[in-house]
C-alpha cells in the first residue's frame, strides 16, 4: 500500500444498542454480576442489592462504525450509548473523515488534545477508545491482516485465561487457572460484612483447593484500613490478588494498601484508569503490581501500547479488563500480559458465553480455559444483525 494507493477515511458513523453487548452490566435480572456486590454506593442501604438501581447499566453499547474510499468498513463497540455517539458523530468524526486509514497515530493526538478542555477521562475516552479500535479494525480489514499482526506479531500460540465470576468452583471444572469472585459487603456492612467475605473466600478454597488462583474484585469500594484488614485475613485463603480495593483517584491510598497486604498478595487496579498519564501515576507511586486497563475505555489499543511499554520499564504486568477481543490481539503480543481475563456472562457464571453477547459474530471464546486467537483481518468479528442498531445522531 503505496501513499497515493492508501484509502481514505470516507465517514463516521456511531450507533447505540441496548441488552449486554459492551455494556456487560446491561443484564436482566437475576444476573450474578448485579447480585449484591460491594460498590461506593454499598454506604445508601437503598443502592446495596443492586447495582442498577443506582444507574450503573445507564450508557449501554456504543458501536463506531469507519468507512473507507475503498469501501471497507471497520467497526468497534464499547461502553458509551447516546452521549458516547453524540461524542464521536458531533466532535471526533472531523479529526477522522478525510485522512489515510494508515495515520492512527495522528488521528489520536487530535481527538485527545482536541476535546482535552472536556475530556482527559471517562467517557470521551471511553468515545475515543471505541474510535480508534474501529481505526485499527479497519486497517486490519484494509491490509487483510489481523490486528495482531499489525501490533508486531504473537509472542505465544494461545491465550490462558482466569475466570470473573460468582463460580470459581465450576470455572476451575471448565479449566481456567483462577476465579475472581466479586466482593459482596463493603465497610458499611461492618464486621459481619467482613466475617461473611470471609467466610465465601473459605468455602471457595475449599471447594477448589491449594493451588487454584483466587481473587477478590473490590469495585472500588472499600478504604485503607478495611481493604487491609480483608488482605490480611485472606493470606491463609490463599488470595492471590486484591483487585480495584479503592476508588481511582486515591493513587495515595493504593501505595499504602500495597505496602499493607501480606508479602506475596498482589494489589491490582486499573479498569477505571486512562491514557498513559492516569497509568503513569499508578506506576510511579507504586499502587500496584498489575495494571488492568480496559482497552474499550483507557484510550484504545493506540494508548495501551504505550501504557503497556510504561508498565514493562516498571516490572509491572498488564492484564486488560475484560474487553473481549480487543484485549486478545493485544494480550497475544505482549511478555508483559501473561494470561488475560474472561468475564462469565452466563447469569449463573455456570458456563462460557462470549463476553459481548450477542451484540458480536465470531467472538472467540476460551476452551480449555485457552484460546488460539482467531487470524481473521482486523479483530475478526462481525455485528450481529438481530441487534436493533439506532444512530442517535448525525453529523
Ligand atoms: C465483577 C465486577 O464487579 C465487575 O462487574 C467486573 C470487573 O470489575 C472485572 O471484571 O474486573
Ligand atoms: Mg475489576
């Protein structure tokens, strides 16, 4: 692909869908991943069972659709609904329109400077994210070559993933290395709370032995002190990690919780973390031993490989949140992300659903707990076309 050969980007298109997808808190009832789990919200008795009922399912999917001169189309989705597509078809799509599907690089530094008197974090990096994955879909797609080809190639044949869900006991049985259960009481539940966390970690051990990870997912909503004192009655149950045990913006607190928890227990954080500079902060103060950034939501795969070199110089991992096939191309080609994480989206956490159901065709799913990703051009999946796309806005 020569300069004067290159296609030009023709035009930006954001949707918006309802029901799981992106979105993954977007569930009906009944789902574990809205059954009583610990959040910064757990202090208001009202907001406790529920993590709907304070509005954490609000956004739903954004879809960023890409065309280009030569017809092709890349497309991502992430968390982001209405206000993200007003985002990208009201202030991104000029940055992106009119320029060579090869120049990512430059289509990033406009659409982060150019909204940074409003953005910098959440859901215009969220917007920004969803375009410049669907950038490096449609490269993929223009070049005939898989994403991971394009970010320097596999350094493994397949992926090993943990499970994140209510049943590390089955997610062991269907061969994952290590369950990550969500915390269910938050300090406002006070010592019984604690005794009950407790008590599920126990009974889990117990029913997957010594050797299986297990890990704690916090949410956020914990403080020092409690999140310590949880890391130090964990030790004997083996925890291997204490994920995301305080809000984002407390870089101070996580630098005392990790020099705090037992000697060998990880501290992790991340998933509600962007750009290289919010990474940066992490990194520097020494918060965590793993970073976990979102790549739908941190600034895209265009940011992680920047974050991730960062986390390389600091002998910190980097294992993605969830994000689907978005993190396995990325995960494949990098020392530093060793395994990568597989949200149970089955409402009992009982067996493998793709993550971004059922809004994706083709998404890959680990069997075995392992997965050889797919080397289909681009990220290699398509939409489904049962989900009601609406285009909210135009431009
Ligand atoms: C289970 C957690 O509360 C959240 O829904 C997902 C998450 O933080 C993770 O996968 O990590
Ligand atoms: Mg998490």
């Amino acid at each position: 692909m020569s300069a004067s050969t290159t296609p030009i980007i023709r035009q930006v298109r954001a949707f918006t869908v309802r029901g799981g997808g992106a979105d993954y808190h977007d569930q009906a009832g009944g789902h574990w991943i809205d059954d009583h789990i610990a959040t910064p919200m757990s202090k208001y008795p009202e907001y406790r069972q529920s993590r709907q009922t304070f509005g954490l399912n609000v956004l739903g999917t954004l879809v960023v659709e890409i065309e280009a001169s030569d017809g092709s189309i890349g497309f991502a989705v992430t968390t982001g609904g209405d206000i993200g597509a007003w985002i990208v078809e009201k202030h991104l799509a000029r940055f992106i329109e009119g320029q060579r599907v090869t120049d990512i690089e430059k289509m990033w530094d406009q659409m982060f400077n150019g909204s940074l008197f409003y953005g910098r974090k959440g859901i215009v990096l969220n917007a920004i994210s969803g375009v410049d994955l669907a950038l490096w879909d449609l490269l993929g797609k223009v070049r005939g070559e898989p994403v991971f080809h394009l970010l320097g190639g596999p350094v493994r044949d397949e992926l090993q993933f943990y499970a994140t869900g209510a049943r590390p006991d089955l997610a062991k049985q269907m061969g994952f290395i290590g369950g990550k259960l969500p915390l269910r009481h938050a300090p406002a539940e006070g010592e019984e709370g604690l005794r009950k966390n407790l008590a599920l970690l126990a009974d889990m051990r117990e029913r997957v032995g010594p050797d299986f990870w297990l890990m704690y997912d916090c949410w956020m909503s914990l403080d020092v002190n409690y999140a310590t004192r949880l890391a130090l009655g964990a030790q004997e149950l083996g925890l291997k990690w204490i994920e995301e045990a305080l809000p984002p913006d407390d870089y101070w607190g996580y630098a005392e919780l990790r020099r705090n928890v037992p000697k060998g227990m990880l501290v992790t954080t991340g998933e509600h973390e962007a750009t290289r500079w919010g990474f940066r902060m992490l990194l520097d103060m020494g918060c965590c031993d793993i970073l976990q950034p979102d790549v739908g939501w941190c600034g895209g795969i265009t940011e992680l490989v920047k974050i991730s070199a960062l986390a390389d110089a600091h002998n910190a991992l980097v294992v993605p949140h969830g994000s689907s096939v978005y993190s396995y191309h990325f995960v494949v080609t990098r020392h530093n992300s060793p395994f990568a994480e597989f949200l149970m989206m089955a409402p009992k956490a009982d067996e493998v659903v793709p993550m971004f159901n059922p809004l994706l065709l083709d998404e890959p799913v680990p069997v075995n707990g392992r997965l050889k990703v797919p080397d289909r051009p681009g990220f290699g999946v398509r939409l489904n076309p049962d989900c009601a796309l609406s285009r909210p806005h135009t431009h």
